[in-house]
C-alpha cells in the first residue's frame, strides 16, 4: 500500500486494504466532512504540500487525492 492509502485508512480508522482510488465521501461511511479535512491536512503534511481551498474540496476521492499529488510530482 502506499502512503496516501495509509494515511486515508488512518484517518478513517479502516483497514488499509478497504482503501482504494474509489474510497470518498461517496462510497464510504467513514469519510465526513470532518474527516475529509484531516485527510486534507494529514496529505499536506506527509507529503509537504499545501492544497489551495479549490483543491482540497476537489478531491472527493482517493484517485483524486493520488492524480493531484502526482501532478504535483509526488509519489502517491
């Protein structure tokens, strides 16, 4: 597993094998809006990026979260 999906089963309190680009607010329980921020700052921090406003709230999903962390060059 990667390190987004350690981070994102971390912050839900899931196992890291129910994590995949599809978990999000939309398919998961776990992922409220409380959680989606933690997610957001707990990447930031890992990863030492900051994601504008615009960019947190358009990531609704893992595969968003990893496909923004790639454009910016990071390993995801």
């Amino acid at each position: 597993m990667s390190a987004l999906d350690r981070i994102v089963a971390e912050v839900l309190g899931v196992e890291e094998t129910r994590i995949d680009d599809s978990t999000g607010a939309a398919t998961t329980a776990d992922w409220s809006s409380l959680r989606h921020v933690q997610i957001i700052a707990a990447v930031g921090r890992e990863f030492g990026v900051r994601l504008t406003p615009r960019q947190a709230r358009s990531c609704r999903s893992v595969g968003d979260l990893r496909t923004l962390l790639v454009e910016k060059g990071l390993p995801a």
